[in-house]
C-alpha cells in the first residue's frame, strides 16, 4: 500500500476529528507520531474490507474531505429519508366485550364490540392468526368454545352462530327465540350449549357434528339471565340474573334454588343488582359477580351465602375460574383485576380459603371480560386493550413470555398506499378514506420538521353499504383502482384525477366468485387484481381501462379449504406468494399460471411477506420473530437467509412482542429489506455482518462522536428506527421518502368514552 | 435437626454377652476406634468405620475381667481390671495379656475412668478415688472407706470442668440414693441425698449428666418413665454437710414404665437425649432422641430384637447391643435454623464448600459444655515418660466475657464488653452478644442493685438485638424508669410489641420534667421549636395559611363563642410546645416506632386522661408546624412525619374519645382539631370541585406538545 495514500487519509480523518471535537481512547491522540498512522490505516482498512463495497472503498480511500463523506455514508448510513409523519389516521379498535381462552389449542378468542371475532394463537407469540369480521346488528354479548375447538357466539340479535375457523367464515346462525341472548356456557363435557335469554329462558342445545340442535327450555326466570355457570359435573347449573341467583338442576330443568343478592352498596339500596357473572365451582360453590361491587360465595346445596368480599366501588362485571379451581380472577368497572386465590389457613393446614391476592390495574375502563389461562390471567375491556398477565408463580421459565402483553391494534394491515400518487387509503370498520400526502421543497438534517408547502388532502370519503363490516382493501400502486371486500360483497372503484377533481365509478356486475375476499392485492403496474376468496381459491383479473377480465383462479390443493390470508407479487408480475393461516406459502407462476413451488412449512404462522424486485427473493417474517428468505427462482432459501439461521437472530429482536406487518425494498438498494412492526422501523442490511448477542442492537444517539473506526466496526446489519410508535404502517414512497402511519394511544383514549371518576383528593 | 442414621452391626462374631450385656463400651485414643469388653474375658478393639476389630485380647481362663477396658489418652495404653483386683495395662503391641504389665492392688476397684486431657481414676468399691500414676507408685496402698455399708456405687462419671476433674458417682442404700461428687484436684468429696420427690416408689433406672456451667446436670430415667433433672453443684457450698437435692421433671412417659428389659438414657448434648426402652408396654424397644428444651421427640428407631437396655454415646456413635450383636447407629445433630425449618435453606450442603455459620446453632451450646469437647490431640507419650503439656487451651475471648458477667462488677464489665465490642465480628458474634444479654439481666433480676447501664447501651448499638432476642432488657428498664434506653431500644429494636411501646409512652408521659432534666435522651429528632425568629414568622402564618386550616375561620359558630374569649391564650397555645425538648424527643421515639393498630388500640386506652390530652396537645404542636411550611415536613433530623402525627392523633382519640370529650381542658383542643378536619374536608371538596378544571388545563398543555396529524421530518438512520 503507497503511503501516501495512507497519509493522505488519515490527515484528513485527523482534521475531522478535531472539528468534531470528539476522541475515542482507543485511538491514538490528535497528534500522534508520524509512524504510527499507516498501520492505524491499515488495520481500519482491513477491519472494514470484508462488508464494504469494492467502490465505495476505492472512492473513499483517496478522496477529499467531502467526498469521503459520501463514501462513508453508502457503507455505514442507510441515508437520509423525508418521512410523511402520519397521524390522521383516525382508528379506534372497539372495545372488547367477551374472551374465551381454549385449553386445547392455546387459543384465545375475542370478540369486540362491533362484532368482529379474533383468534389469538398464544403459543405462537400471541398472534392474532384469525378474524371474522363484525356486522352491525350482531353484538356479539358471549363467546365460548365447544367440542373441542368449535367456536360459538350468541348476541343481542338472538342468534347463536358457529365459526369455521379453515374457511374462516360463520358456518350458520341459529335463532334461540327467546329474544337478545345474554350469556353462554359449553357444557364441561362440550356436548352441550346453554344460553340465557332477555325473557328469562334458558335453552339447552344439543351440539351435532355439523349443527346444534334445540333440546329443551329450563323453568323460565322472570328477568334477564345474564351469566351461566356448569357443575364441573354437568348436572348442575348456576345462572345469574337480576337480583338473584339460580341454580337449576339439569335433568329436570327445574330452579333448586334461588339465592338473593343484596341490592345494599356501600350502604345505599340500588335499585337493582344485576349478577354479572357467576362461576360454579365443584364443590358446589357458587361465586356470583354482581354489579353492586360484590364478590360472594354460595354455598349451592342449601342456597345460602358463605362469604362476601366488597372489591369496588362500581360493578364487577366479568370472573372467570382456572381450571384446576384453586385461584379466580375478577374484573371491575373501575379497570382493576383482582386475582383470588385458594390459600391454606395456615401454612401445612388443609383448610383452606379464597383471598383477595393481587388486584392489577392495567385498563383504564371497564373491564368486561376476562378470562384464566393456565398460566395468566386475560383481561379486556372498553378501552380496547387485551390484556395477558402471566402469573408469575406458574411461569416455569422466567422469559421474555413472562412478561406482561398489552394488544390494542390488529395483526393485519388496514393502510395501502399509492407511491406514484402519493395516497394513503385507510380502511375503517364502515368506511375507507382516501388522503394524499402533502409535499414539501426544503431539506434539513436529520431530526428536522421541514415547512409545508402542501398539507395533505382528505380525497375521499367511501362509505359502505350494508350493515357488514370491511374486511380488505387495497389502492392499486397507480391510484387509479379502489377494490374492498365485506362478507357478501365484492367493490372494485376506478379513479379519475382531473386535476384537482376526483371522481369515482363503481365498476359494476362483479362476478359472482368475486364475493368475499380475505385479501386483495394489484400488481405493480396496476394492471392485475389478485383476490384471496375465502373458499382458498386466489383469482386474477385482467384489469385495463374502465373494464376487468377474469383471466384465472388457482384452486385450493384438494381437500384443504383453508382460507389465504397474505400475498404478495413480484414486481414484474410474474410470481404470487399465497400464505395461510397454517400451511405453508404457496408460489405461483402468474405468466404459466401453475403452481411454482411451497415454501417448507414452518412452525409459526406467516405475519408479513413481499417477494425483492429483480432477485424475486420471498421475504417472510414470522410471529416468533423469525425472517426467511427464499429464492423463487432457485426454489431454496438464499445463502443469507442460511448464515441468519446458523448465526440466530440477536436477542432483543426476537425478544420483540408485536408482530412484523409489513415488509418493502428500496428499489436503489437491492441489499436492502424494510420492514417494521408497531414500535420499530427497521433496515436490514443484508452486506454488512449480522449482531451478535453483545453487539448493541439498537443505538437511539446518532454516533456523532464516534470515529469512523468505531462505527465500522460497531456497524451490523440492522439499522432501527424507534421514533415512530405505535406504527401502524410505514413504506418507502421513492427513494428517499417515507411514508409513516402513527395512531398514538392518547388520540384514541380521548375518543373513548369518560372513564368512572375516581376521586383524587381526600378519600 | 437430630436424625439416626442407618445402624450397623460392628461384628457378625457373636459377642459373649451375659445375661446383663456387655460391661463396657470404651472410647480409644484414636475416634474412631472403641474398646468393646463384654462379660466374659474378653476385650476387643474395633474401628467403626471400618466395622472390623483391629485387635482382641483375653484374659485366662478362670479369669474374669471385672471392669470395662478404658484408655489412658496420655500414655495411648489400655487398662483393665480382672478378678476385682488384678490391674492390667498394656498397648497395641502386646498379644498376650498374661505377659503385660500387672498390678495387685489391695482393694476391689469399681470402675477405672479415662477422659482425654487428664490421667485416669481409679474408683473403689467402697467409694474411694485413686490417680492411676498414684495408685501404680505403691499398688498396695491402703485404701479407705468412704461409702457406708450396704451402699452400692451404682453409676459414675467423670468431667472435665473448668480444666478441673470431677467426678461424680450415684450410690443406693434401701432405696434411696446418693450423690457424690469428687473434686478430684481439690480431694474435696461432697455427698448429696437424692430426693424423689412425690413419688416415692419409683427406681431410677438410669443415669446420665452433663455439664452446665455451675451445675452438673444429673438426669435420671425412672422407672415410671419419666426423666428428671437434678443440678448438682460443683462448688460445694458447705462440704461438710450432707446435703439434699430435688429432682425437677424434665420429661413425661418417655418409655413406658413396666418395661420388661432395662432401659438407658445418654445426654447427647446440652439438649438432646437418647432414650432405649419400649414406649409402650407392649410394644418393642425403640431408640428415640428428645429434645429436651422443645420436650419433642426428634426421631426414633425400632430395634426388635431386643436389647439389653444398656447405650452408650461417643462422638458421633450411639452403640448398643441388638439382639446379639453389638450395633452402632450414627447420630447426627445438625445446625437447625428457622429457614430449615421452613424449608426454604436447601439442606445437604455441598461438603466441599465452607459455610460461614449465619445462624445461631440452637443444638449445640457456644458457651459451655466443656464436658463434650472430644479435642483430638494426638500426643506421642509413652506412660512413663510424662511431659508437661500444657493443659490450658486459649479461652476464646467471649467465654472470658461470659464468665466475666457473671461475678465481676459493672465496672469491669464494661471494659471487658468494649473489649469484646473492639474486636468485633467474629463468626459467633452475634450469638455472644445475646448471650452476654442474657446474663447480664439474668444477674440484673437476680441482684436489684445490679444495672450496667453503660454496657447494656453499649449493646443495644451493635444493631443485633432486637426485642424478642432479650424481652427482659425492655422490662427492666421500664422497672428503673430508664428512659434514655428505652428511648435508645424504641430507636433500635424493630420489634417492639405494642403493648411495651405503650408503657414505654406512659413513661414518658407520666415522668417528672426534674427527672428528665437529668437525663442524656438523643435530641436528634427534635427542632429546637423555641427559635424566637421563626416564631415570630408563624405567628403571622397561622392567621393565613395551615394547609387550609384558619383557626378564625367563622365556621363553627357555637364552639367560636368561647374560643374568642382567649384569642390571646389559644396563640400561645399553639405556638409553644407543650413539652420540654426532652420529652418530646422521647414521644418522637414512639410516633416512629412500628405498630399495628389492632393491638395498640386497648392499650392506649390505660393512659390516665391528662396524659393523653399533654399528648393530643403536643401532636397539635406537631401538626401545627408541620403545615407552617409548603412541604409538609418538620425541621430537624430525624423528625416524625406528618402521616405518623396524623395516625396517633387518629389513635388518641379513637381509643380516649369518650373520656377526652368530659374533659374541659381537652375542650379547647377538641374544637381546634374539629375544626381542623373540617377545613380540611372543605379543602379536599374544593379541589375535587375544579379537578375538572385542572384536567382541561392538562390537556391544553399536551395539545400544545402535540406535533399535529401531519408533518414531514428528516431522518437518517445510521
């Protein structure tokens, strides 16, 4: 190596250095011996060659001053971007009114307000795998799980409907006829359904295969059966009314007895107490919930109360026993949790009683629901937030699955974008929206809020018709199509722009396979429609001009009717990627239209994907936090996405407790994968070296102070972005901008209804 | 805690046990090995660990050995006793026991005794003692009577107490029993009449003594299954004259009375003994280990065979003969603690590793028990070559401080506690410390003239004492009105029962000014509220501002008629202590000591009325100046909290209402603390009322910080 060169450099490295007025101790001082400054080069040289770019060395290692700097950026900076900060996005998860927690599967189901149905897988790091969308006439009022792993809801509209969780769809509503259902139990054995109905009936269902079938009303109550309760047994049941408490005896369907609850609260008669929930314990306790803020236990052989514990100022509304009867949980209106436990009398003594342990406080609002796994406690509520608590006890390793979870928004995408436009579509439950991002003519450095010189516009305000809920949607990547889909129907809208003029023709007579999509995906030049149908089958329709074509439909593989969540196509046009919620990820030849290859089928279910323009690599991201990449052309995993297996991801990725759900690529930069979940962005640098465990994965100060040395050598391939949170959504618009979506939480608190008031001076 | 390990039969060679078992079981100089000497003629030599006999010796035929071969552990040679008379002493080496060292004494030896550290004694039938070296320089020297007739020795011991020998034999004579106790250096024999107490027709069985500081502790199986204690002193009082002890019940129906067989008892340590015989009468004979300080049975072992009712006890080995064979159970005591107790110390250390002992053994005693100590030291001297060896291990500091306590005055005693306090932590320091307390009180109870202050102050502030460690420290200083440590053990002590806490407030409420006048108390926690300058500034303040509180406020229309009347007297009321500085340092003690309210609350309720309402007063003062400054807080050090005025104030009155109510000087400071509360409800009611206010003044505030729906920023990811 020329020492001049070497000198050269460094000179200039060493003017920088004093401008910058920052030292490294390990480097040598601003004036060191002539002598020692070639090998310094040398050994930076070296340290660096095995990541940088051939050019970028050469270009840097004689330059200037300032072209180095430029150099200097394309190794170890991902660049500067102009980020659309986001946060007119005015989304507001309803409220969680029932969960169901599935033993058998580790399944948790909720389901909202507004009726939307949600399955969380637990053991695959609390992804919400499934969804059923809401309609407007169903509140959905109780959820519980039958025969395994059927699941059932009955609401305000009387019905009882079943979930097909392949096709993901309602199976059938069944009618109770007995007006507004309240409540609903499984039996233990799951044989049977019970629900309590407005007029005071409870129905006994029989469950078939297929269907379920009436078997037989119980003496009807004179009010509203709000809760139910089986006998472990199943010979007894408790129901919880207005003001009372029944206990009916199942073969005969007759009341054995019924126990009074005390309207008295705090000293004050209400007018009513309505038992908010009950729980029939093997032992023949019953523990009623009531909305006098009680919890109370009966004895139900001789229909008297035992003990009473007054928890809270306002209702109790929820409580829901694990399984092995030695501890419950209850929730408030006030948003506290309180856990009981079935504790010893004293320490080696048999007898035992139920104590109030530990009261959580992590909702603000009512807690409606809540449910016991074995290992935690679930709570839900109007606020929104879904909430699992590990018990810490029964946590056998202390692990990042022991920490306290906090769900508020959905696993799926509801935001699409136009680049070429600029446009952001919002999905909301009855409504998209249409905006475009405004422009701005100034430049800053980083941290810099730059002056509008066009704020963004509200476009469009699309309503729906029908009571249903939207399931998908998409903005073609020219913004000239619109396409949504609910349960019954299927919406494709063509755009005219006339200058500032929008307007909008509904592109009529849809086809009647075009009926319900799960996902809906164009092709980079617009001109393709891909429909994910919730009978597994994926269409593709020709679209050109004001018309579309029908130009095919892969059938599911025979026998399967699981239903595709996610795809994504290649940027030419020429590959479909098609996920599932549990098997793997087909591949599609669009030009051949045959099926090209299946990913190997991995563990966990597939949370985000997109296939690299001019490579066609698949990118997959999981929900235990794992990314994969795969040759399509080469049907293999691609050499990077091996050395990341081998190597394993760094501890705090995969310590991350939100899903990844969306994944892009910077055209300019084929080494580049972006991808972000709801608190980070993140570049994947796929030609630097990957973290190890020691290596700070995420360094939130911009390295001003650090030598180019450090940097190097500290420089891995994942460069973070915490800036933006909660992130709903975030793609590159061009090469340098970003477009990112915020929901803060605060913005949604505040178009909650008032929580109850609790007084802050004095008590 | 004390556990039997798995037994083991020491040989399968069937011992000639006689109808009345093995004549002795011996200890050797080396511990793990035993002189066996069965019934018969024979002596054997086993090691334990090996469960093998390294050697075996007999006596001729015709012979009869007569008394149990012991070791001399100065001269590492055994001695045995053949035909009553016929000494034999001899070493590993020899095979033959004819050939070995012989000497015809002149009169017929009960028992010869050996324990590490001394010479052996001979004891004689008729009661006399002999040194072994005495006795072989003239073995036919005239040996005296001392034991009357029809008197048979049936048990003897011999200690080492305080580097002195002792030695103690039981003798009986028609039933009743006698004690004597030998003196061995002093030849100072002390002979004491066993009483039975009650319950005359009882036979004891067996004994067994240990060592206690003072008192040889006698324990006695008798043969309605009970233990019983008799302490017999080693220091005689007046050895001239016979004198009687009583025996106390240590233990109830340890074995069952009718046994059919002989049972035995042998004291493992300080408070642990093992017991053979049947517990029921019909049931077999079982080995059991009680403790006695807790009266529990730690463990037992059947032993179904039978045995011939005799054990005996050596390091860590319980020997008896089972059925025929000679069998030996390990015993272990091990070190229980509290957390063992509970099960959350993992037990089964790791051998290897060496554990600082952190808590105090309860089993094994730390100050006494010289009688067990089995110190092993491996001294190479042939019996004719005697060496002076220096029989006097170091005493460790902490016995010297013990034994200090018990006899010297305050004066000394206090030196020797600094000089102990000086060298501090050593592995049982705190268990010292204890210990030291103990005694000390022990000796304050026992002389009324008796108190070292100093040196129980001195204690107190080591930080290892607490309030169940020495309930009495606490007592005897309420008994001496002692408020300086009182104060100091409120201070320090974190675990002072309610009950104590309100003596210690009536105390301090009830003693004259003079007397605290004199008295050092710490002044840590008070103020000096005298400060003129400062008064001046509060008089001014209470007209305006308490925290909301306006005593002129014209709210309690009928009760403001007579406050007026002394507006000038109500002032002074509350700016002035009501209490001189000291008392109020030692009512500071008490708002800071810890308390449940459950149980202070009866308490409370015995403090005379007057006394109360001087309290009230001063918690008013308190109040009154804690809510002169912004935070809330009183100057000073280590001043109370107004949370903790606040409690007692609530204390005083729930427990006194009714009394404090027909008093016409609590009358005044009633209205004050009515009205008090009262503002403090309209306060609280006014801050309720514009909270609505506050939070839309907070939300404006996080609009303004809020960036707004949309902006576009620069951002540079490196």
């Amino acid at each position: 190596m020329p020492p001049a060169r070497g000198l050269t450099c460094n000179g200039g490295r060493r003017a920088r250095r004093r401008a910058a007025n920052g030292r490294q101790p390990n480097l040598p001082p601003p004036s060191p011996p002539p002598r020692a400054l070639p090998a310094h080069f040398r050994l930076c040289a070296r340290s660096t060659s095995g990541a940088e770019p051939e050019s970028a060395r050469a270009r840097g290692a004689g330059a200037e001053r300032g072209e180095r700097r430029e150099g200097e950026r394309a190794v170890t900076g991902m660049g500067e971007f102009k980020v659309h900060r986001v946060r007119f996005f005015n989304y507001v998860p309803s409220g969680i009114r029932c969960v169901a927690y599935n033993n058998q599967s580790n399944r948790l189901a909720v389901s909202r307000t507004d009726g939307t149905v949600e399955v969380y897988n637990l053991s695959a790091n609390y992804f919400q795998e499934k969804f059923f969308p809401g309609h407007e006439s169903r509140a959905t009022e109780a959820l519980c799980w039958a025969e395994g792993q059927r699941l059932f809801s009955a609401g305000l509209n009387g019905e009882i409907m079943e979930y097909d969780l392949q096709a993901l769809n309602i199976k059938y509503a069944v009618d109770a006829f007995g007006g507004p259902i309240w409540s609903m139990a499984a039996s233990p054995s799951g044989s049977q359904l019970l629900v309590g109905c407005e007029d005071g009936s409870v129905k006994l269902f029989q469950i078939t295969p297929d269907k379920i079938q009436f078997e037989r009303n119980f003496d009807r109550q004179k009010s509203r059966i709000l809760s139910l309760s089986w006998h472990p047994s199943g010979t007894h049941i408790a129901a919880g009314s207005i003001d009372y408490i029944s206990v009916f005896d199942v073969k005969s369907g007759s009341a054995v007895h019924k126990m009074i609850v005390d309207r008295q609260h705090m000293g004050v008669s209400k007018r009513k107490c309505i038992v908010w929930g009950v729980a029939f314990l093997s032992d023949g306790t019953v523990i009623s919930v009531d909305s006098a803020g009680k919890v109370q236990f009966w004895d139900s052989a001789t229909g008297t109360l035992v003990k009473s514990h007054l928890i809270a100022n306002a209702d109790v509304q929820s409580i829901a026993v694990a399984e092995q009867e030695d501890s419950f949980v209850v929730g408030t209106a006030e948003g506290t949790v309180f856990h009981f436990q079935l504790v010893p009398v004293t320490s080696n003594s048999s007898e035992k009683q139920w104590v109030r342990t530990k009261p959580f406080q992590h909702h603000t609002h009512d807690v409606r629901t809540v449910a016991h796994s074995p290992t935690a406690l679930i709570s839900g509520g109007t606020d929104t937030h879904l909430v699992i608590r590990p018990l810490m006890e029964k946590v056998e390793v202390k692990n990042y699955d022991a920490a306290l979870r906090k769900i508020t928004f959905p696993h799926r995408r509801l935001i699409s974008c136009s680049k070429k436009r600029q446009l952001l579509l919002f999905q909301f439950a009855h409504h998209l929206e249409l905006w475009r991002l405004g422009s701005t003519v100034a430049t800053g450095k980083n941290g810099d809020t730059l002056p509008l010189s066009k704020n963004a516009d509200h476009l469009l305000h699309l309503k729906t018709k029908g009571p249903e809920n939207i399931i998908c949607s998409c903005i073609s990547p020219c913004g000239s199509w619109i396409a949504y889909s609910t349960v019954s129907r299927f919406f494709l809208y063509r755009l005219n722009y006339e200058h500032d003029n929008i307007s909008l023709k509904r592109v009529s007579k849809m086809p009647p396979f075009l009926r319900c999509a799960l996902q809906i995906l164009f092709s980079e030049d617009s001109t393709k429609l891909f429909v994910a149908s919730n009978q597994g089958a994926l269409h593709i329709v020709q679209l050109s001009g004001g018309s579309f074509k029908h130009l095919h439909v892969f059938q599911p593989q025979s026998g399967t009717v699981e239903a595709m969540c996610l795809l994504a196509v290649s940027s030419d046009g020429n590959w479909l990627a098609a996920s599932g919620t549990s098997a793997g990820v087909h591949v599609y030849n669009v030009k051949q239209l045959k099926l090209h290859c299946t990913v190997p089928a991995y563990n966990f279910p597939v949370t985000a994907m997109a296939i690299a323009p001019n490579t066609n690599n698949l990118v997959i991201a999981h929900s235990d936090q794992q990314v994969f990449e795969y040759s399509i052309p080469d049907k293999q995993y691609t050499d990077w996405s091996r050395t990341v297996q081998k190597q394993g991801f760094h501890h705090l990725w995969l310590q991350r407790d939100t899903p990844i759900t969306h994944i892009s690529f910077h055209p300019k930069r084929p080494m580049h994968i972006l991808l972000h979940d709801a608190y980070m962005f993140c570049i994947i640098d796929k030609s630097l070296p990957l973290p190890n465990d020691k290596t700070l994965l995420y360094n939130p100060f911009p390295p001003t102070n650090e030598s180019d040395v450090v940097r190097r050598r500290t420089a891995h391939a994942f460069k973070i972005s915490k800036i933006y949170k909660p992130l709903l959504f975030m793609d590159l618009l061009d090469e340098g901008t970003l477009v990112a979506v915020e929901r803060p939480l605060d913005d949604i608190i505040a178009q909650l209804p008032p929580p109850i008031k609790k007084k802050k001076f004095g008590t | 805690m004390a556990a039997l390990e798995e037994e083991f039969t020491l040989s399968s060679v069937v011992l000639s046990a006689g109808p009345e078992g093995l004549l002795g079981v011996e200890q050797s100089d080396k511990t793990d090995q035993f002189l066996v000497t069965d019934s018969g003629r024979t002596v054997i030599l086993y090691k334990v660990s090996d469960q093998k006999p390294l050697g075996s010796w007999s006596v001729k035929q015709g012979q009869i050995i007569t008394c149990p071969a012991v070791c001399n552990f100065q001269t590492r040679e055994y001695i045995v006793v053949h035909d009553n008379k016929v000494l034999r002493i001899w070493n590993n080496e020899d095979v033959n026991l004819d050939k070995v060292f012989k000497a015809t004494l002149s009169a017929e030896v009960y028992r010869i005794l050996s324990v590490q550290g001394t010479e052996p004694l001979v004891l004689f039938k008729e009661g006399a003692v002999r040194g072994l070296e005495a006795l072989l320089a003239d073995p036919q020297q005239k040996i005296e009577t001392v034991i009357s007739d029809e008197e048979v020795i049936k048990w003897t011991k011999f200690f080492i107490v305080f580097r002195h020998p002792v030695l103690i034999f039981i003798t009986e004579k028609h039933g009743n029993y006698f004690a004597y106790v030998q003196m061995f250096n002093s030849r100072i024999l002390t002979k004491y009449t066993l009483l039975l107490g009650q319950d005359e027709n009882s036979v004891t069985e067996s004994f067994t003594a240990s060592v206690d500081r003072k008192f040889i502790s006698l324990m006695s199986l008798s043969s309605d299954g009970c233990i019983y204690e008799t302490l017999i002193p080693i220091r005689p009082t007046d050895p001239e004259k016979n004198q009687s002890l009583v025996r106390s019940l240590l233990l109830k129906a340890v074995v069952s009375g009718n046994t059919r067989n002989g049972v035995a008892l042998t004291a493992l340590d300080q408070d642990h003994v093992a017991v053979l015989g049947s517990p029921q009468a019909a049931s077999k004979e079982c080995l059991s280990v009680w403790n006695i300080k807790f009266q529990t049975l730690q463990t037992s072992k059947e032993l179904p065979q039978g045995t011939s009712g005799q054990l005996w006890y050596y390091g860590e080995n319980l020997f008896m003969l089972h059925g025929k064979s000679l069998t030996v159970i390990p015993y272990k005591c091990e070190v229980s603690s509290l957390a063992g107790a509970l099960g959350k110390l993992k037990h089964g250390q790791d051998p290897g590793t060496h554990v600082m002992p952190r808590f105090v053994n309860w089993e094994t005693p730390q100050g006494c028990g010289l009688g067990f100590q089995n110190s092993e030291q491996s001294r190479r001297i042939l019996r004719r070559r005697k060496i002076e060896v220096s029989l006097q291990p170091e005493v460790p500091p902490s016995k010297q401080l013990l034994s200090t306590i018990m006899e010297d005055s305050e004066k000394h005693i206090e030196v020797e506690v600094r000089k102990f306090l000086a060298l501090k932590q050593t592995p049982d320091f705190h268990t010292v410390i204890g210990d030291t307390v103990t005694g000390l009180l022990e000796r304050c109870k026992a002389e009324p003239s008796f108190y070292p202050r100093n040196c129980l102050m001195q204690l107190i502030q080591t930080h290892v004492l607490s309030y169940s460690l020495c309930p009495d420290l606490m007592e005897i200083a309420l008994i001496k009105k002692d408020v300086q440590l009182l104060q100091l053990c409120l201070q320090q002590f974190p675990d002072i029962p309610e009950a104590v806490t309100c003596a210690c407030l009536k105390i301090f409420l009830s003693i004259g000014d003079d007397s605290l006048q004199e008295t050092d108390v710490s002044m840590e926690s008070v103020f000096d509220y005298s400060n003129s300058v400062h008064d001046e500034k509060m008089e001014e303040q209470t007209e305006i501002l308490q925290n909301g509180f306006n005593p002129e406020e014209d709210k309690c229309s009928n009760c403001d008629q007579e406050l007026n009347k002394k507006p000038q007297d109500e002032t002074k009321e509350s700016t002035s202590c009501p209490v001189i500085p000291k008392r109020a340092a030692l009512l500071n003690a008490i708002l800071h000591s810890a308390y449940s309210e459950t149980f202070l609350l009866p308490h409370l309720k015995d403090i005379p009325a007057q006394h109360i309402t001087l309290f009230l007063k001063y918690l008013y003062f308190l109040y009154l100046k804690c809510s002169e400054n912004a935070t809330m807080t009183l100057p000073g050090i280590h001043p109370p909290t107004l949370n903790q005025i606040m409690d007692w104030i609530c204390l005083l009155l729930d427990a006194n209402f009714t009394v404090v109510v027909m008093m016409p000087e609590a009358k005044r400071l009633l209205i004050n603390l009515y009205k008090l509360v009262k503002s403090q409800i309209s306060v609280y009611s006014e801050l309720n009322k514009i909270e609505v206010s506050f939070r839309e003044l907070q939300k404006l505030n996080q609009e303004k910080n809020n960036r707004g729906l949309y902006s576009i920023e620069v951002l540079e990811l490196f």
